[in-house]
C-alpha cells in the first residue's frame, strides 16, 4: 500500500488513502502557514514553503471528496486569502466546491452560468473550462460536454487530459472510431504512459465486439497495445487482464485460418484494413499462456501479502481471480 | 639554507572591523536587497490571448506528431499528417491570418517587445547602481589598504587580481586589498544568497546576465515568423518516414518475458 500523500496528485488515490488524508486535516488547519507579524518581520519568520499550497490543495479535494465540506471550506478560505480571489486556480477551486456542494439542477445550472461569465471575461482560463465540461456532465448533457470540449481542444490540442476526457465521453456514446482517435492523441502527447496504451486497447477490443463475429484487425491492434503496455511495464495487472481476453477471442478467429484468409483478401481489396497482418495463431496461444500463467502469479502472490506484490488495487486482483476462475485453469 | 623572508606587516585590528566586515556586510545586504527590489520591478508576464495560445500549441501538436509518431498505426498516421499537412500549409492555425506573407514589423515599434526591453533594462539598473556607488564608497574610503593575508601561498598571477589598488611591486601575492576584496565579494557571493534566499534568487548579477540572454532564444520568439514555423512543420513531416513500434511487439514481449 502506498504511504497516503499530501503531495501526491490527488486523481490517484483510492478511497481508503483519501480518507486517510482528508483526516490530517485538523492538524494542519490547526497550525498557520504565514506569520501573523507585519509585513517586514514575517519574511523572517515564515514557515510557508511551496509544498504548503500543494498540501492545501490536495487536503481541499480530499476533504471534498470525503465530505468532510468544512475543513474544506477553510482550506479554501485560507488559500483565498493567501493568493486572492481573483487567482485562476483559486476560481477553479471555489467552483469545485460550489459543485461538491449542489443539491440539485438548479444549483449546477447556476454554476454553469457563473462559468461561462468568467470564460466571457477571459477566454483562456483553461481549467474553468475544464470545470464547464465537467459540470455539463454532471447535468447529463453529454453532447454539450463533447462540444464544449472540441471547442477546448481546438484552442489548445496538446491537453492530453482533456483528449482522455473527450475519448471517454465518445466511448460512452459508443463512438469507438472517435474515441479511439482521442486517446490516440493522449498517446502523441505522451508516448509512453503504458495506461494510455491499455485504454487505446480496451477502446479497440470493445469497438471490435459491436460487430458479429468481431474484426480481427481490431482485436489484433487491440493486442498489439496491450503487448506494448506490458512491454513498457512488466508488472501491470490490466495490461495482462486485456492481453487474456483479447487473446482469447482472436484465438478462434484465427483457427478458421482459410475463411479468415479470404476475408482479409477482400478486406485488403476494399484497402479497409491496416497494412500490418494480424498476429501468427501459434503467438497469440503464447501469449495467453503467458498472461494466465502472470495474472495467476500476482493473484498468488498478492493474496499472500509478499512483500513487493501488494501494491495492486484489491479490486483489479479480485476481478483477474474471477476471469481465471472462469477460465478454470487456476494454479494453486 | 636560508628560508625565504617572510614579509610581515603589521595591520592594525581595528582595520578588519572597520573595512573587511562593512564591505562584506554591505555587499551581502546588496545582493539581498536587489533580490527583492527585483521582485517588486517584475511586471507580472502579460497574458497570451486566446488564438495566440492555440497557433503555439498547434505548433506543438505537429511536432509531437513528429517525434511520437511511431505509436500510430501507419493507416492513422497517414490520416493525421494529411490533415496536419494541408492545415500547416494553408495556416489554419495562425493567430493572425491576414499577417501572412507580410515582413516581421520592426521590435521597436512592438509595444510587446518593447515591454521585454524595458524589463531587462530595469534588471540592468538594479544592477549598475548599486554597484556604482559601492565601488564609489569603497575608492573614497578604503582605498589603498591592505586588508588580509591568505593563508596560503599563491603565484604571482594573482597579484593583479588580489592587490588592486595598491600599487607595490614587491608585496606578497597574499596580501589582499580592500578594493579586491570588493571584487571578491561581487562574483563569490552566489552560495551565501542561496542559502539566505534560496536557490532561484536574482541577487546575483552573473545570473541575470544569463537571464537575459535566455528569452530570445525560447522556440516562439516574437521575432520569429509563426508562418514560416508552421510552413517547415509540414515540410518535416512530409518527409518523416514513419515506422510503428506496435509492429512485431508481441514477439518482444513474448522474448522479453521468456528471459
């Protein structure tokens, strides 16, 4: 289990560790980071360094998320008061608090307006922006979200944050072409994140499951990222959960090796199709054999508690044991 | 077998109280008080309006199709650079697309350049001034004596380096004077103001003179034309050859976990 962090970005952490961290609150809140002496004098005596506003702020969407909505009141008010109120991060953090705190439509419909009157009175505060999308979605206006988010990329196309976002809502509207195209750029912009490449894989594996019998170049590009993942990370669970299903449903399809043959002829003749042949037969049974033979050993070593294996979340281990249960061919 | 004569003068005490710890006491409280006369003469970066920003991150996102280029399938690859490419050539991304093809305006008469002028003029005379009048301070009243003795010996190259100031040939190199001292402290104060003021400081002036150096060599300088930047993006990925790192990965991976 990693240590609960202040300095950590706060989009990592499970639920445990935010609720570890939102209880560190009152003694942080109890102590002042800036002197209370006039101005010349408390240059000396400061404690304040730049991890403190980096604590505040990880402290503030902890206690958020936590519902613990008064310490984040606080945090916000003395971070208010440290960099004024009219400071672009600062204006993002009151709004996530006002978000954190609407019961109902109405109040998100009044956020959403207060947004857009910030955005009039400067287009280029990136993270408001972000905050509209999010609220649009949270008031269930999917397509609104979408466009509000192309009009952002369109501004700034290398936030690889917002591709992911904009991937995830085409993905949800079962868009796969798009959405595998948005998360493309996620990967553009940073090449090696191996969780990007499994969610290019998962968007190409679900794409490929919407036609019946589903494509081959779509399953085989899907395990070609989720090999690339592994190849970047050796040890990442859902890189080899992906690589198993993945593998699994191009096994038979590749069996029927002279229809599948023919097919890819014509698929090749209507110039659809990617210009790398799909994977042998005989390496994607390689390949699932391996990804069992791994998801066994760190389901194995995980439920011992061996030092070095505990660091996945409970969940992906419990969901990797199901598919292997499922499979039958559990090593014990 | 006669040991070389060692020169010994005898200084009175009072001369390090009363020259070697003002000038030292001086110089540090200088370098102290420019870090934060800086500070408060810093206009704070102007804003970038809203077509600035995105003809500078398309940019950015043509050269990320470039250098990342091989995580693409070579059918979406293709697909992008056609898109990039004629969006480049036409200059869809400019931030002011009436401006193309018309010369660069003087940096003159661009209030925006002027503003970088003016600032680093500023850092220039929080500079020279105080330094002026130290050095001023120091020639009115402490010139000409000698202030302390290394200790250790020393060739003779440094005589002119440590004994500014006082004109004798003959004197040990290890005898400092005041006006060197000065000297000393001027360039060797950088370690103390980090420690007072931390590492990013502007107390130091050889680090401001590297700051200046530094903006206009950034990759969007305003003297730079964005058309031509956006006409030799497309020309470059034009000409990339694209290889895809997925192709034969299974292979690897399956050679990388066998090992």
């Amino acid at each position: 289990m990693p240590q609960p962090n202040l300095l950590t970005p706060p989009a990592s952490i499970p639920p445990a560790t935010a609720l570890a961290l939102s209880q560190k609150a009152p003694p942080i809140l109890s102590k002042s980071p800036t002197s209370s002496l006039p101005w010349p004098l408390s240059l000396l005596l400061s404690t304040e360094t730049p991890a403190t506003w980096t604590i505040h702020e990880n402290l503030f969407f902890a206690a958020l998320r936590t519902g613990d909505d008064a310490s984040a009141r606080k945090v916000l008010d003395r971070l208010t008061s440290r960099f004024g109120a009219d400071n672009e991060r600062i204006v993002t953090l009151r709004g996530v608090y006002e978000e954190a705190l609407a019961q109902n439509e109405a109040e998100l419909q009044k956020i959403f307006e207060d947004y857009e009157k910030i955005l009039r009175e400067d287009p280029t505060n990136f993270a408001v922006r972000k905050r509209r999308v999010a609220v649009l979605k949270s008031l269930g206006r999917t397509n609104d979200a979408i466009t509000a988010l192309t009009v952002l990329l369109e501004n700034s196309p290398t936030d690889a944050e917002a591709w992911a976002e904009l991937s995830d809502l085409y993905a949800r509207q079962g868009a796969w072409g798009q959405a595998v195209y948005c998360m493309e750029e996620v990967l553009l912009v940073m090449p090696n994140a191996w969780s990007a490449h499994a969610q290019v894989a998962t968007l190409h594996y679900q794409s490929a499951h919407t036609n019946s019998p589903p494509s081959v170049s779509a399953l085989s590009t899907s395990l070609r990222h989720f090999s690339r993942a592994l190849e970047l990370n050796s040890s990442y669970l859902r890189g080899f959960y992906g690589l198993k299903l993945a593998s699994k449903a191009l096994i038979p399809l590749l069996s029927d090796a002279p229809m599948s043959n023919s097919a890819k002829k014509r698929a090749a003749e209507n110039g659809d199709d990617d210009d790398v042949p799909p994977p042998k037969l005989q390496t994607v049974k390689r390949l699932e054999e391996l990804a069992t033979e791994k998801l066994a050993e760190i389901v194995r070593n995980y439920n011992a508690g061996k030092k070095g294996w505990t660091g996945y979340q409970e969940v992906e281990v419990l969901a990797a044991k199901e598919l292997l249960d499922k499979d039958g061919k559990v090593e014990r | 077998m006669a040991q070389p004569v060692v020169q010994t003068i005898h200084r009175d005490p009072a001369l390090f109280w009363w020259i070697l710890l003002p000038i030292t006491v001086v110089m540090i409280l200088t370098g102290v008080l420019r870090h934060y006369a800086m500070t408060l003469l810093q206009t704070t970066p102007k804003k970038q309006v809203l077509p600035q920003i995105r003809q500078h991150r398309s940019l950015l996102r043509g050269v990320n199709l470039r250098q990342n280029a091989n995580v693409l399938s070579p059918s979406s690859f293709q697909a992008r650079k056609a898109y990039m490419v004629s969006a480049f050539q036409e200059g869809k991304f400019l931030a002011d697309p009436e401006g193309r093809g018309k010369p660069r305006p003087n940096p003159m008469s661009d209030p925006a350049a002027m503003e970088g002028m003016m600032g680093m003029m500023k850092g220039n005379m929080a500079m020279m001034v105080p330094q002026t009048l130290i050095m001023g301070w120091i020639n009115a009243f402490f010139s000409g004596f000698v202030i302390m003795k290394l200790p250790f010996p020393l060739t003779p190259q440094f005589k002119s380096m440590l004994q500014s100031g006082v004109g004798t040939r003959d004197l040990d190199v290890r005898w400092v004077s005041s006006l060197s001292w000065y000297f000393l402290t001027l360039f060797g104060l950088q370690p103390v103001y980090n420690f007072i003021l931390g590492s990013n400081n502007a107390a130091s002036q050889v680090a401001q003179q590297m700051g200046q150096v530094n903006p206009a060599a950034g990759m969007m300088g305003p003297e730079q034309d964005p058309d031509k930047l956006f006409q030799s993006e497309a020309e470059n990925l034009e000409v990339l050859e694209h290889w895809w790192v997925l192709e034969g990965v299974e292979d690897r991976l399956l050679a990388k976990m066998a090992s």
